[in-house]
C-alpha cells in the first residue's frame, strides 16, 4: 500500500536524522569519545556493546546482528577485540561449532570509560535544555526507534 505523504514535514525529518547520524561519524566527535582509551575504533565499542548487552556469553552471529553486518566481518572485528585483550573467546561447552565472547575486566573498564565519556558528550551537548525537553525527545526518539526497528525487521 502507498501512503502519499506531503514532502517538507518527511524529508525534514529524514534530513534531520541523517545530520544527526553523519555528526555522530565525524573524526572529530570519534576523537572526543575515544580519546586514549583501548578502545581503538567505534567498531571495537559497538562489539563491546553487544557482547555486553547479551547479558554474557555473545556469539559471532549476536554480535554481527548487532552491528547489522554480515558474519564474516563481525567475525574479522571480534579477532581484533581478542586480540587487543578486551574479549576472551572460547568454544560453547553444548556446541563446539559455536564461539562464546566474554568481555574481560579490561574490556569492562574500557566500555564502562567510553560509555560514561559518551554520557558525558550528549549531556554536555544539551546542557541548556530544560528537562522538559530532554525527557520529550527521550519518549519521541525511543517511540521513532522502535518503528525504526520493526520496520527494519520485516
């Protein structure tokens, strides 16, 4: 089904979005946010992030699911964040075919420094806003979000 939609109001938003997303890329906010941590590039963080949020004990494929790559990068990016002392990655004692990634301490320490660096970047970023208007963007972002996403996963 078509849904006419008027132009302005849509690609506002999806401008606005891709302002947003290509801001989040530059070098210089990549700089700010991963300044002379371990964590060597946004592709480590975004490995650390998903073995951290599948609650321990990710495999490849949960983390290129997370990253939304295919098997064979998540895979090439995982070895390096083993290599660099921040994974440890073992084979599932039910499965022999399958990897288990478990973040060690230093990993911990590292996600744990970057995320509260990228707390800090954001808040710093809307530090006049009244709360009010942080807690609205928070309900609208987290409503546009999850369309976003069930609509990704048709």
């Amino acid at each position: 089904m078509h849904i006419y939609v008027p132009h302005s109001r849509y690609d506002n938003l999806d401008e606005l979005l891709t302002r947003l997303h290509i801001a989040r890329q530059r070098p210089s906010w990549r700089r700010r946010l991963l300044k002379g941590d371990p964590v060597a590039n946004v592709s480590t963080l975004r490995v650390l992030r998903a073995v951290e949020q599948s609650g321990g004990g990710a495999s490849i494929s949960d983390v290129a699911e997370y990253m939304a790559v295919e098997h064979s990068t998540a895979s090439r990016t995982v070895g390096a964040v083993v290599a660099a002392g921040l994974l440890t990655k073992a084979y599932a004692t039910d499965d022999q075919r399958r990897c288990v990634l478990v973040l060690t301490d230093d990993g911990r320490k590292a996600l744990a420094t970057v995320t509260d660096r990228r707390r800090e970047l954001v808040a710093e970023t809307i530090a006049d806003w009244p709360d009010a208007d942080v807690d609205t963007l928070v309900a609208l972002l987290e409503r546009l979000t999850d369309r976003f996403e069930k609509s990704a996963a048709r």
